[in-house]
C-alpha cells in the first residue's frame, strides 16, 4: 500500500472488486471519535498513534485533519500538530445569538420551499426517535443535523446557508461537551418547527425556530453555570 492519501483498500462487493478512499475513512473516524468525546475539546491529535490506531499512513490522516480544519472542528497546534478545537461558553452563547439572528430568517424564506416528502421524512425521524428505547445519542444529534440543514438548504440563500452551518459546528462542539441530553424539548420545539414548515406559514417559521435557539441559550445557562 501507497502512503498516499488516494489510498485505496480493495475490497469485494457483491462479486466485484471496490476502493475505500483512506482519506474518507480517516475523516469519518474522527469525526466520530470527536462526537463521542473519545478525542475533546483542546486535546492534542497524536498523528502517529492514531494512524496505528486506525491501521493507515499519516498521509491520508494528514488529509483528514486538514479537511477537519476547514470545517472548524481541528485547528492547528505548535509546529504541524493539530487540536480538537476547544469552543467556551462565552464563545457558544455568542454564536448561538448569531444563530437566533440567521436562522428564523432562513426558516420564513424557506417556507413554502420545501418538498413535501423531505418534511415527512423528517417529521417521521423526529417521531422515531422520540419513542425509541434506548435513547440514541448520534440518532438525535442526525435528527438535529436533518432539520436544521433542511430550511438551511431550501432558504434560497446559499451565503446565509453557510454561515448557518459555520455556526452549527461551533455551537455543536460545545454541545457535545458540556451539555446534557435535551431529547424532549429538542424534540417538541422541532416538531413546531416542521409543523410550520409544512403550512408554508413564514411567520410561524421565524417564530417557531427563534423560540427553539432561546430555549437552547436558556438551558445552557441553567445547566452550565
């Protein structure tokens, strides 16, 4: 095997030979290993030990983490190194304002956008999840993921779009950290949510979403500091 990061692990399917590109696999393996906490905010990304871990190079993890860079979940450390990037309070609670400010105005522009078979599927999501036994954390964080990108995606505006999504992986580094788990009333607010969305009602999408960001602020507060 190459140390390259178009790397490929061959493998059979269904009959035929398939490549797995080093570089994605190294991608979702730390962002998994970010979300579950098993790497956290501030820690140092020992290159060498984790490519063992993973059973590649460092090129293709090199990649990854460059990849992780740009989205905001790394930054750089001393010399090469890279660290899971550390979000604060103080930090969260600033972007989570930015967010009451964009994202009710995404939702109103979005309403009357979206197709009607991507708000059921989300809406059955959010019900699955609400009854389902154990509780999942990475099926709620998905839920979340779905909603959000869901007006994100249909306001018509990609630059606010973008923005919004900058700001959901700053406020979700510090939610995986320091928060607990908010299934229920995460899972009420959204229904409001698609229910607004499915009226096409812009109104009650901007109300409905700047209601559910304030919830999230106030719970943070209350169960923070």
């Amino acid at each position: 095997m190459s140390d390259t990061g178009t790397d490929e692990v061959q493998g059979r399917e269904g009959g035929r030979i398939v490549g797995i590109n080093l570089s994605n696999l190294a991608y979702n393996a730390v962002s998994e290993m970010i979300r579950h906490r098993r790497l956290r905010g501030g820690e140092v990304i020992v290159e060498q030990r984790l490519a063992e871990t993973l059973g590649i190079s460092r090129t293709p993890l090199r990649e990854a983490l460059q990849r992780l860079e740009g989205e905001g979940l790394v930054i750089k450390g001393t010399g090469r190194s890279f660290l899971v990037r550390h979000v604060d309070l103080k930090e969260y609670l600033q972007s989570l304002k930015v967010r009451e400010i964009l994202e009710p105005e995404a939702a109103a522009l979005a309403a009357g956008r979206i197709p009607l078979g991507e708000l059921a599927s989300v809406r059955a999501e959010i019900n699955a999840l609400r009854t389902a036994v154990p509780y999942h954390t990475d099926a709620h964080w998905r839920s979340d993921d779905n909603l959000h990108e869901l007006y994100a995606r249909n306001c018509g505006n990609q630059v606010l779009a973008g923005l919004i999504r900058t700001l959901r992986v700053t406020t979700r580094l510090f939610e995986i950290s320091s928060l607990a788990d908010r299934l229920e009333a995460d899972s009420a607010e959204h229904l409001q949510i698609v229910e607004a969305l499915e009226q096409d009602d812009a109104k009650a999408a901007r109300r409905t979403v700047a209601h559910h960001l304030r919830s999230l602020g106030k719970h943070t507060i209350d169960t923070v500091r």
